[in-house]
C-alpha cells in the first residue's frame, strides 16, 4: 500500500470517529423520553380480625337485688329454649311472700274504696227515705204545737185560760221546733259528707293506692322476666343456688347475626357505611358476604404485650359492626363470640 493510500484510511478513520464521538453527545444532552403513563392503582380494601356477635348483644339476666344474696326457687328455662318479651324465666326465693303483701294491699284497697264511696253517698237510700219522713212527721207536730200555744195565748189573754197552760204549750211548740231543725240537719248529713271526712277517705284511698302499686312492683322484682324474644345461651345459677355476680342467664335474639371487628384508627379514610364484605370463618369452606353497618364513635386504646420490639404495642382502634346476611346469620347462630376474620371492600 501506498503511503497516500495509507493517509486516505487514517483519515476517512477520524472521520468516523469524529462523528460517532458527535452522536454520542447528541444522545446525552436530549431530553430523556418521557415514562409512560401509569395506570391508578384500585383503592385497597381493609382487612381486620372480629368476632361473631348477636345484633340484640348477649343480655346476661340478674335479679334487681341481686347483691342481697337472692337464692332461685325455680327456673323455667334450659339453655336453648326460646322466649318471648315478658316471660317469665326464674322465680326467687320471696315470691310467695311478696305475692302476699300485694293480695294484703289489694284487700285494704278494696275497703279504702268502699268507704270512699260511703262516704260520698253520705247515706243509704232506706237511711235518706226514713229521715225524710221523720222531718214531714216533726214538721207536722211542730206546727200543731204552735197552734195549740196560740190558742193558748189567745185564752190567757182573754181570761178564760190558765197562765200555766200557755207556758206549757209555748214550750212543746218550741221544743217540736228543735226537734225538727235537728232532724232536717241530719238529712242534710246522709245527703251530702262534710268536706274533712271527704278529704280523710280520699287519702286514705290515695295511700292504699300507693301501697298496691309498691307491693306489686315488688312481687315483679321476686320474677325474672326475658327483656326480648329471644334464645336461651347459658344458664350460670339453677334452682336452690345463690345468684352471684354474673346473674341467672345469658339469652340474645339469634334472628340477626353481626360480626364486631377492630378497625386500626388509620383505615377509617377507607371505610364507609354500606360497604359490602366477606366473612372468612376458620374451618368454613365458604365466604359469607356481610355489609358494614355501624362505625364506632370512639377510637379505644389496645395494649398489646409481646416481644416483638417491632410489633405495635400501642394500637388505636375502632369498633364496626357487620349485619350477616341471612346464610351467614343461619350458620353462625350457635357461634357467638367465635374469631373471624373481615376483609372489608372499598
């Protein structure tokens, strides 16, 4: 090769990478390309731990004087039956004495009412027809006794009467007088009370009033009685025991079923009235669908012991409630307070 040959080739080399060395730095100073667009994420449902509950709660039945040690004479129920609003459940150990006090106060009652009601009448019909005819017979003397004093009068004045007789006779017309005035008055007593025995008889009925409603107000108190239809979960006392703290019974409506979760304070942004959810039940094939129905109005403190020193030892939560529906109420009835796990939609 020729040494012009050779500088052609050197050449035409610096050539290239002259302009390799130009689109390499043309590359570095253009804008980057712009990424694309991503897609909105789809907002994350929340997921929390729960119980299954009954929507009436699980009422625990007590007597009102259960600190007074009341000792059951019988009970009614066994677990599982089913109960009405207002039945009676149990029987304490003073029913039958306080049954007695209000037959007693029921008794006084019904006299206090009769003698109200005398008292009011004043008189029998009999009694008020007797003394009417007793004040005409008493008119009638009085008015002969004072025509025989006039006579009499008339005589002593004209000289052919004693002074004697016309005093005699001025006294018994007097006298027929009084009596007929007194016996008008005692009319007037059977026709109408006086005002202080009408006042005494209408309190002392007012008080016996009084009495029957207390006494009977206690005899309920010697009854439990269901507060709701509803079943029969636990009996904790029976017949001859002592009622203690935890009471007689423990009954719910299992009709409508709920699941409480604890909701971390933090997720409530996500959480709405309506939404719709699955139950997952440990051992349970199937997802129950669920809607969240209630959320709480406080957010409680958890304290959770452990030691793990990267877990959460002071949690903050909120309570919301879950209706079942109707497969899933129908499942769980028997499973109150049993741990189930909530995943709640957005």
């Amino acid at each position: 090769m020729t040494r012009r040959a050779k500088l052609a080739g050197a050449a035409l080399l610096l050539l290239a990478l002259a302009g390799g060395g130009w689109w390499a730095f043309g590359r570095a100073d253009a804008p980057p390309a712009a990424p694309a667009a991503a897609s909105p994420a789809a907002p994350a449902g929340v997921g929390a731990l729960g119980r299954v509950e009954p929507a009436s709660r699980i009422r625990r039945l007590a007597p009102a004087n259960a600190a007074e040690g009341t000792r059951i004479a019988r009970l009614l129920v066994v677990e599982g039956d089913v109960v009405r609003a207002g039945q009676v459940v149990a029987e304490f150990q003073d029913a039958g004495l306080k049954d007695a006090a209000l037959a007693q106060a029921e008794a006084q009652l019904a006299q206090s009412r009769a003698r109200l009601a005398r008292t009011r009448a004043a008189g029998r019909p009999s009694e008020i027809a007797a003394q009417r005819a007793r004040v005409e017979a008493l008119r009638i003397a009085e008015a002969s006794a004072r025509r025989e004093a006039e006579r009499a009068e008339r005589l002593q004045r004209s000289g052919a009467g004693a002074e004697a007789t016309a005093e005699r006779n001025r006294y018994a017309a007097n006298q027929a007088r009084a009596e007929r005035a007194e016996a008008e008055a005692a009319l007037d007593t059977l026709l109408s009370p006086r005002a202080e025995d009408l006042a005494l008889a209408e309190a002392e009925y007012a008080a016996a009033e009084a009495a029957v409603a207390r006494a009977r107000a206690e005899a309920a108190l010697a009854r439990l009685r269901a507060p709701i239809d509803g079943t029969v979960l636990r009996v904790i006392a029976r017949a001859g025991e002592a009622v203690g703290s935890e009471g007689v019974l423990e009954m719910a409506d299992l009709t409508a079923m709920d699941v409480v979760a604890e909701v971390f304070e933090t997720d409530l942004p996500r959480l709405r009235p309506g939404a719709p959810a699955e139950i997952i039940v440990p051992g349970e094939p199937r997802r129950f669908p669920a809607t969240l129905r209630e959320i709480g109005w406080q957010v409680r403190r958890v304290t959770q012991a452990g030691t793990d020193p990267v877990a959460a030892v002071d949690a903050r939560t909120v309570e919301v409630r879950l209706t079942l529906g109707a497969e899933g109420a129908a499942a769980l009835a028997r499973r109150s307070n049993m741990q189930v796990q909530v995943a709640i939609r957005p």
